[in-house]
C-alpha cells in the first residue's frame, strides 16, 4: 500500500472518528436535556406538556433516533431511569 493511500486512510479514519465523537455528544446533550426536564419541571407541567404537539425539532430528534438504532439505545440507557421514575411519582405510568 503506497505511502498515499495509507495517509488518505488514516484522515478518512480521523473524519469517521470525529463524526461518532460528535455524535456522542450531541446525543449527550440532548438526554441531559431531557432529564433535566424531567426533573424540573412538575407533575402538572409534564401533565400539560404531554398534551402538546412536539416542537419541529423534536419530530426530527425522534426520526433521528428511530433511523439509528446504536444512538437509540445509547440515548434511552441513559435517560429512562430518572424519566420514567418521574413519570412514575406523577402517576403518568401505572
């Protein structure tokens, strides 16, 4: 493999790299966000927050995560323990 290709390779490496590092840490945002959320706000607002149609960008965070099964999973590991038990002490969940 010349000197060339090797190079083009490790910089294709790099970009694919940094790409999923990205990604990671866009997907951490958006689950700290969430929780935080979840967190703050209380039974009534989630109650009431429930009732409204999704904003546009979180139509396109679900299509997003329906389309990438690996960020899906990454995503709701890390936010269905303090989301559902908020949803729970709120009766939102049987």
């Amino acid at each position: 493999m010349s000197k060339s290709i090797r190079i083009g390779i490790s910089i294709s490496a790099l970009v694919v790299a940094g790409a999923v590092a990205a990604q990671g840490m866009l997907l951490d945002h958006a689950a700290d966000k969430v929780i935080k959320k979840y967190q703050a706000a209380t039974c009534e607002e989630l109650r009431a927050q429930k009732k409204e149609p999704p904003s546009a960008m979180d139509v396109k965070a679900v299509e997003f995560l329906r389309n990438d099964s690996q960020a899906r999973v990454a995503f709701i590991d890390r936010i269905a323990a303090p989301v559902l038990n908020k949803m729970f002490e709120c009766g939102l969940i049987p």
